[in-house]
C-alpha cells in the first residue's frame, strides 16, 4: 500500500485497471511514438498514478520522465509557481509534447508560457473511480466546442431561477475557456473529466440578484453542499451583500480573510461563469462518496447543466487580480439565456447540440 493510500478512500476499481485507464486516456490525447510526456507531481500524488502513466507511455511507444516539485499546491492555495522556480523546470515542460499534472496549476503564469510553445497540459486531480466514470465519452468534444463557439458569440447572459436568482453580465472582453476531458491540440489545457465552458464577465458589468440553494455545492474552499439559502447582491461587478445563516457566514468569512487589506474588494468580484455537460457526473456524488475534495473536482464542477458561479481572480482569462478569495459554487436548477435565448431550463440543458449520451461505466 502507497505510504499516502490510508488517507484515501477504498478504491472501487481494480488497481490493476488504472493503467489501462491511463493508456486510453493518453491515447485520446494522440500521444504517439517518439513523443514526451512528462509528469509533474508533488509529494502527494499518488504512487499509483505514476507507475500507470509510466507503463501506459511506455506501451504507446513515447518517452516518459517525472518531475516531483517539494509543494502541495490545492485549489485553496491557487497561483502557486510549482514550475519555474527550479533551475531548468519551465525548459523542460517547453520541450514536452505532453504534460500531465497533478495537482491544480491555474492561475499560474508558467502555463501560459508552457502552452505558447505548443505542449498540452493535462491535469489529473481525480480519485480512480472517478478517473473511469468521468473520462470523455463520445461526442462530448462536439457538444463542448459547440458550446464554446456559441459562447463565444454571446454579448449577455442572463442566469434565472425560481429561488430568486436574476442575474446578467455582458462577455466578450476576455476569452471563453473550454474543457472536454483530454488535451488532444497543441497548447491545449485540459482535466481529466471535464466537460464544461466558461468565461469572465466584463469589468463592472455583472449586476442582480444570486440565491444559493440548499443542494447547491461550495466546492471551493470547501467540500459541501449548501444547508441553508445564500443570498447575494452584486453591483458592477462584485458582491456587495451576502445574506443568509451559516453558508452566509462561511462565504463572507472566508472572502474577507482573503482580503490584502481594508479597502481590497477582489475576493468579493465576480469570476469565472459557466456550465456543466459531462453526462458521466451526478450532483449526488458528494453525499454517495463523502467530501473527500479529490472525488468532487471534477464532478462537481461538469454535472450538466449546473451553472458555475464563482468569485476572485480572472488572471486566468488575462485580467489582474490574482487574489486568493476564490469560491465556486456549481447551481442547480438554474435558467441560463444567451443574448435572450434559453439554453438550459432550471437545470437541463435544451439545446440538442449541447446534450450528450451517458454511457453505463
């Protein structure tokens, strides 16, 4: 047993199958003969997931080395520059065909860089059962790039529900950012289990009313589901009241401890808004699995038609806050309008193109 296993919960899938899960994971990113993969991991990945890639590359026919960093970046301590800060580190990614990391490296600047030489970044975050129930299935790449482009043409979003939710912002000022669960393209960023859109609203544009519902998911900085209703206001652009019971008093709590300083309002701006379509993910698995963080990552974020609200940073999309006050909250039962036209009604994604087969894992 890995020296880490015993914090784990019990696997549901034979270990022995994890490699196979890795091979035809690197095969949907078209990893080749002769290419090079290089994991980088940290001091808690699991011993289990290197040995897997190590023998699926190998079966591929490509080269594979390993870059162990001494952090243990989460998605709490966000913008961590694991790359980079060691002698030859961001060099090395550069020259890779494929990097497969794992642990979460966004709103970090060394990505960026990674990508514009053309290497594609996979992140893998995932517990294995959820590595197997969650990987792509057929068509989600066309119902993620479908989504994508249609975003991308979208100046106003409306987001509605029947507990109260009304709320708009305009987009097209920074970049729609995609992900359908394996990085296939040259620069591509991706996460093992994805299958969602989103984007930043522009500056000072997000205004109306947001309610959290009981059944909802703070996936960030916690692991929960919301046990009583959250009420926000938000006004060009930020949150500037946040009623309610006790999720109130944890959101509010936490968004002012991130603060630099009395008069930093970042943790408080609206960030990264979007929607699930992975058909593999359930609301439900965080109570079927318990709140392990490693078996919501992915889930919790994809199940289709939850709309992502989140809050903090949008460096990620080439804004300039880098605060670490991040929160997201995956929504259920919410009403999503594009320039006016429905897309998902209280939950359920309408539009065909969107809309993805599960198949039995």
């Amino acid at each position: 047993m890995d020296e880490m296993q015993a914090v784990y919960r019990p696997l549901q899938i034979n270990p022995g199958r994890v490699t196979e899960l890795f091979r035809s994971q690197l095969e949907l990113c078209k990893v080749k003969r002769g290419e090079t993969v290089v994991l980088v991991t940290d001091l808690g990945t699991r011993e289990l997931y290197a040995r897997s890639a190590f023998a699926a590359a190998q079966a591929l026919g490509a080269d594979i080395y390993e870059i162990r960093v001494n952090h243990l970046p989460t998605y709490t301590k966000v913008g961590i520059p694991s790359i980079g800060q060691g002698k030859g580190s961001l060099e090395a990614l550069k020259a890779a065909d494929l990097v497969m990391i794992f642990h979460p490296p966004v709103f970090s600047a060394w990505v960026k860089t990674v990508r514009a030489a053309g290497t594609r970044i996979l992140m893998v975050l995932d517990g294995p059962d959820d590595l197997e129930q969650l990987q792509a299935p057929a068509g989600l790449k066309e119902a993620v790039l479908h989504a994508d482009e249609i975003l991308a043409k979208t100046r106003e979003v409306r987001v509605t529900s029947e507990a109260g939710t009304d709320f708009t912002y305009s987009c097209g000022e920074y970049p729609v950012m995609s992900q359908y669960g394996y990085a296939d393209e040259p620069g591509r960023f991706d996460h093992w289990g994805g299958g969602h859109v989103h984007t930043f609203p522009n500056e000072g544009t997000a205004n109306g009313k947001v309610v959290i519902q009981p059944g909802d998911i703070v996936i960030l900085p916690y692991c929960r589901y919301v046990v009583d209703p959250v009420h926000l206001e938000i006004r060009d652009g930020f949150i500037t009241r946040i009623d309610g019971g006790l999720d109130a008093a944890l959101m509010r709590d936490w968004l002012e401890d991130c603060k630099d300083g009395d008069d930093d309002r970042d943790p408080f701006a609206i960030s990264h808004l979007g929607w699930g379509l992975n058909p593999q993910a359930r609301w439900y698995w965080t109570a079927l699995n318990g709140d392990t963080p490693e078996r919501s990552r992915a889930a919790t974020r994809v199940f289709p038609g939850n709309f992502l609200f989140s809050t903090g940073p949008n460096s990620e999309g080439g804004g300039n806050r880098r605060t670490k006050g991040h929160y997201d909250v995956p929504m259920r039962k919410c009403s999503v309008y594009l320039d006016n036209e429905m897309v998902i009604d209280r939950g359920k994604i309408i539009d065909r193109k969107m809309q993805v087969a599960r198949e039995k894992r």
